[in-house]
C-alpha cells in the first residue's frame, strides 16, 4: 500500500510478511537480474542486510549478485568474515564477486571495473548501498534504474551532493523515518520506507525470564567513533561500582573489529576491567552470542536502524541503548528496554541493573522485544525491494535530467 507523502514522495508502509514461494520473479520471460553493491563484505548492519536480502532474492526466483567496491582484506577487514558472508551468498543461489579495487576507491579505476562488471553480470536493475558506487554508476553507461539506500540517520557525505545524486538515483530506500526525513528535505526524488529485518534464524519461541549470574550484555557493531565504545566502557565503570570484589557481576562483550581495537583492549587493561569488559573481534556466530547474552546494549552517537538491535530483540533481548535517531524508533522505554543520554554512563547502568535485578520487569520487557520483532520481517522486506525493482522497470528507462 502507498500514500502520497509531503513534497510528492511515495511512501511503502511496513506490511505482513509476503511468503517466499510469492509469484513474479521474472521480469519479461527471464529471471529479474539485481546487482547490490556495497564498499566491501564486513560484519557491519548494512552487510548482513545486504546478504540476507539477496538470500531472499534467490529464493525469489532471482539472480541475484553482490558486488563489492574493495576486498575485505584491503580495508583492514577480516577476510573470514568475508568468505563466510560469501559462503552464505553462494550457498542461497546468488553470486558474489569483487571489482578488487585499490584502498582510495578511484573513480577512474572503479569506473572501468564496474564497467567490465556490469557487461558481465548484465543485471536489470542496481541497488547502490554507497554512495561511492553511484558516483561510478553515473559514468558508467548503466541504462537500468538505479536505487540508492543510505544506511544511517547522518550523511557521510555532503548534503549538496543529491543534486547530482538526483541525476543518477531513480528511487531512494529509507529504512527508518529518520533515514525517510533526510530523503524528504534533501532529494527531489521518490523515496520507499523499507524498515531493516533480522533473519527468520534470529526468532526466540519464548520470553526469557531472568538473567544469568554473571549477567551477560552484549554489544554488536565495528570498532569505530560511531559506536562510541569508550562510552561502554564507562558503563562498566559504574556497574563495577556496584558491588566491588573479584567477582564481577556483570560481564560486557563486544563482537566487533576495527583499528581502534587494541587501543580500547589497553583503556580496559588500564581501568583493572579486563575481567569485565571482552573484545572478542569480528565474529560470525552473532545469534550464539545473542543466545548465551541477557541484555544488548548500544552507546551509539548515531544510528540508521541497527540490524544488531532488530537481531537482539528477535532473540528476545531487552534493549539498553542512546537516546539518539535511530534507535527511538525501536526501543520503547518502558516495553522493551530503555533509552538512556548519550553524556550519562549512570544511566546505561541503572538501566542495566534494574534488568538485572527485577525478574518481573526483565520478563516484561523481554516479552515487549519479541512484541516489536514481530513487526518486521526479512521476507517482507526482502518482496517489498523486489516489488520496487520490478515496478521501476516496468515505469520504463531510468530518467535523464
């Protein structure tokens, strides 16, 4: 269902989950072609969405391709991580490939890979997921509509940029009414909401009623200023507080990578939280730690809609996370978890301790997380892209200004 919103964008309301098996995978007589390309394969929000939508796509009767700008490695990435996203790709019916570009990105070099790749892959449609790719999309003589999806509530890049962004991109993606507001303001372009999903594989069967001894909080995201690690850390500070002793009562874990990884590894060494805090690197078994966890916390200074939130409340997890865009679209303090001032450390870990110590309000807001999952669904969101892909392409050409 659509309505007109403000300034003549078109707006898809979140609907029930369409059944994979749904009929219409083929444009014309052939399979609907869809080329996703991303900077590269990493453990990041946008990269598991990303895999699990073309997954979907596959099982829709598509030929689906992922495509990265760089190879992990060549960032600083992990490259495991990049085989066992690759793997799942693969393994689903879709294909994956790499332009193996340089660190800089240049817009030369891109432009002659994409090129070379685009006459290979030959897709109806490309969904750029950076924008980096639609910079090289315009020069290179792709005829197809592009989509564009930004995936966080701050631009990486200057505002001024949609006037040319406008020229290339035929429809835009939001996936929060945050990311929506950035589209509306800036873009003269149509624009989709299409809420981020977790898997299915994420879905607990029951409420969990009462955390571990320790209690078990786990944080998903790269090492990065965004994720506004150092502010976790202070967390930990004050939950150490709460009862002093060898034996804490808390344990924090975070699954991610970055440069800035050994730094913080030193910061807790230094604070005497080691026993506390655990930087457990890029991970691939996110739903086994999500099940072995009680609580998910985020201290972001900005968030788009976090894949790791809508994974964690599947799973049943309260969410304690910063009062920022992004997030008050998901956490609903007093249902499933609690918002809490980026500048204040004591709330996060009044938060936590309330979880921790009160079963009856643990239980009720882990019953809330699952209440807010199920309003999302990777199948729906995965049918509502392709809907989209196929209703552009029967719209014609992709415009010319």
């Amino acid at each position: 269902m659509t309505h007109q919103a403000p300034q003549g964008k078109f707006v898809v309301r979140p609907q029930p989950p369409v059944p994979a098996s749904s009929p219409g995978a083929r444009t014309g007589t052939e399979p609907l072609r869809i080329c996703s390309i991303l900077t590269s394969l990493t453990s990041g929000g946008a990269e598991i969405l990303i895999t699990n939508l073309n997954e979907a796509y596959a099982g829709l009767g598509a030929r689906a391709c992922v495509t990265a700008l760089c190879d992990a490695q060549t960032l600083g990435n992990s490259q495991a991580m990049e085989t066992e996203l690759q793997q799942r790709i693969t393994k689903a019916g879709a294909h994956f490939d790499s332009l193996a570009l340089t660190r800089r990105r240049g817009l030369i070099e891109g432009v002659r890979a994409l090129r070379r790749h685009l006459s290979e892959t030959r897709p109806h449609i490309v969904h750029a997921h950076t924008v980096r790719a639609v910079l090289m999309l315009a020069f290179s003589g792709f005829g197809g509509p592009v989509v564009f999806t930004h995936h966080n509530s701050r631009l990486s890049f200057p505002a001024a940029a949609f006037r040319f962004l406008d020229h290339v991109v035929a429809h835009y993606v939001a996936i929060s009414n945050e990311t929506a507001s950035l589209y509306r303001d800036l873009s003269r372009r149509p624009f989709s909401l299409i809420p981020n999903a977790p898997a299915a594989s994420y879905r607990a069967k029951a409420p969990r009623e009462s955390v571990g001894t320790p209690c078990r909080i786990l944080t998903v995201g790269a090492i990065s200023d965004q994720k506004n690690y150092d502010l976790l850390i202070e967390v930990a500070r004050v939950l150490r507080q709460f009862r002093p002793g060898t034996e804490p009562v808390f344990c924090l874990r975070v699954a991610g990578g970055g440069t800035d990884l050994e730094r913080l590894r030193g910061k807790v060494d230094a604070l005497g939280l080691a026993d506390m805090v655990q930087f457990l690197g890029e991970r691939a078994d996110i739903r086994d730690l999500l099940a072995a966890s009680d609580i998910y916390l985020n201290t972001s200074r900005y968030e788009g809609a976090s894949i790791a939130i809508h994974e964690a409340m599947s799973m049943g997890l309260p969410v304690v996370a910063s009062d920022v865009n992004g997030n008050r679209g998901l956490v609903v303090p007093g249902r499933n978890g609690a918002l809490c001032a980026l500048d204040k450390p004591s709330s996060f870990a009044n938060a936590i301790a309330r979880l921790a110590h009160n079963a009856y309000y643990y239980h009720s807001y882990s019953q809330g997380a699952l209440a807010t999952s199920q309003s999302y669904s990777l199948e729906g969101s995965a049918q509502r892209h392709f809907d989209l892909y196929k209703s552009l392409l029967r719209s014609g050409p992709a415009h010319k200004d």
